[in-house]
C-alpha cells in the first residue's frame, strides 16, 4: 500500500514524458515488490534508475507529487493508474467488472497482529452463503491481485491495502468498507475521485485496552 500510494506518487511522469525516472534507492526499490510492481504493470523498468549513490545530474525535474499521504489527490494520479490497469486487462485478456459474483477482501489470514480481526471468518461465512467469492489477495501474485480486483464490480472488506487495487480500474464499482471506527483518509481520497458507489460500515468490535482501539487487533462482536 505505501509503495503505491507514495513511492509512485508521481507515476504519471510516465506518460507524460519520455525522459529517464530517477527513484532514491530509499523509496523501497530495494524491496522486491517494486520491481515485481514494475514487471506486473508494464512500467519500462529501462526508464528507471535507481539512485544509490552521489551522483551529478545535468537538468534534474521534480514535478510536484500527484498524492500526498492522508492530504490530497491529483486525477494524474488516478488516470495513470488507470491507465496501467489498463494495460495489465489487455495482457491479461479480461475485461473490467466482468466477473458478477461479489468479492470479499479478507484479511483472515494476515499476522494476528495489528489490524487482524477476531471472527471475520464468521462474517466470511454469511458472505459466501450470500453468493460472495472470499479472496485472499496476499495468497496470490501480484498480477493476480490486480485482476481480481479489475474483474469485481462489487468488493466489500475491511479497509486495508487491498482496496489500494481499486487505483486500477476505472469502470465503476460497488465498494464497502467494514471498518471498527474510522477508515484511512488514502482510501476517502482515491474514492472521491472514483465514480464507485461506495459505503462505509461500522462493525461492532473490542480492543486490547492496553493498546490504542485503533491499533488493534480486534474481537467482532457476534451481535
């Protein structure tokens, strides 16, 4: 999620210009999942240098960034991740919301730790009862993840990294975001530039009282 939302921050340069990417060796590119980003995307990993080390550039541009984290958004931003979504439907041969059968973003199979949720397999449960698919994206590549998404016209979840894939698609969905209190201000942001039908739901849970309520993990109310 945070390599989405900050370290591409400025992805629309990619198609605004055909000049040279310059990306700090600090902005996760040493992480495997940028790269993995890169090669899933399409991006021209030949336009992208990595630095590491002092380096005298001639002309060096720093457009402003088209996302600030939990402060503001440039439709730049969401068209150029849509026009990778884009990409990534042609190469996959899929068509966006094409799959009718409801999803839902799990997290049931994350660390127990933070924001891990006690009982979400119950509501997991009624869900498939009513015709919903329960995904797991952190099982599945990256590619995979973004076509499960792509194909989804209606996702519902707990609010979390996963629905960072809806950056991706730019035919409208139907979204709900579980929440115990609040959700992220990322995911308000994205969605006010989306055409998604969205919700917010407030589930009923407890906390540790020895950590903030909104650091979790959580107990689900079976109410």
């Amino acid at each position: 999620g945070h390599m989405l939302m900050e370290s591409f921050a400025r992805l629309a340069v990619f198609f605004s210009t055909d000049l040279p990417v310059l990306f700090s060796s600090l902005n996760m590119t040493q992480n495997a999942q940028f790269w993995q980003f890169v090669a899933a995307t399409g991006l021209p990993a030949d336009r992208i240098i990595v630095v590491d080390r002092p380096v005298v550039v001639e002309t060096l541009i720093v457009p402003a960034p088209d996302f600030r984290i939990r402060s503001s958004i440039g439709i730049a931003f969401v068209r150029a991740f849509e026009a990778l979504g884009h990409q990534v439907g042609a190469r996959e041969k899929i068509v966006q919301n094409s799959n009718r059968v409801p999803g839902y973003l799990s997290r049931s199979r994350i660390a127990q730790t933070g924001r891990y949720y006690f009982g979400e397999t119950l509501i997991e449960a009624v869900l498939t009862d009513h015709g919903h698919d329960i995904l797991f994206l952190e099982s599945l590549g990256l590619t995979q993840q973004i076509v499960e998404v792509l194909t989804r016209p209606r996702l519902t979840g707990f609010w979390g990294t996963a629905f960072h894939h809806l950056l991706f698609a730019h035919r409208p969905k139907t979204t709900s975001y579980l929440t115990t209190r609040w959700i992220n201000p990322n995911f308000r942001l994205v969605e006010s530039l989306k055409t998604n039908t969205t919700s917010q739901v407030v589930v009923e849970a407890a906390a540790n009282a020895s950590v903030r309520f909104e650091s979790g993990p959580f107990l689900l109310s079976r109410a």
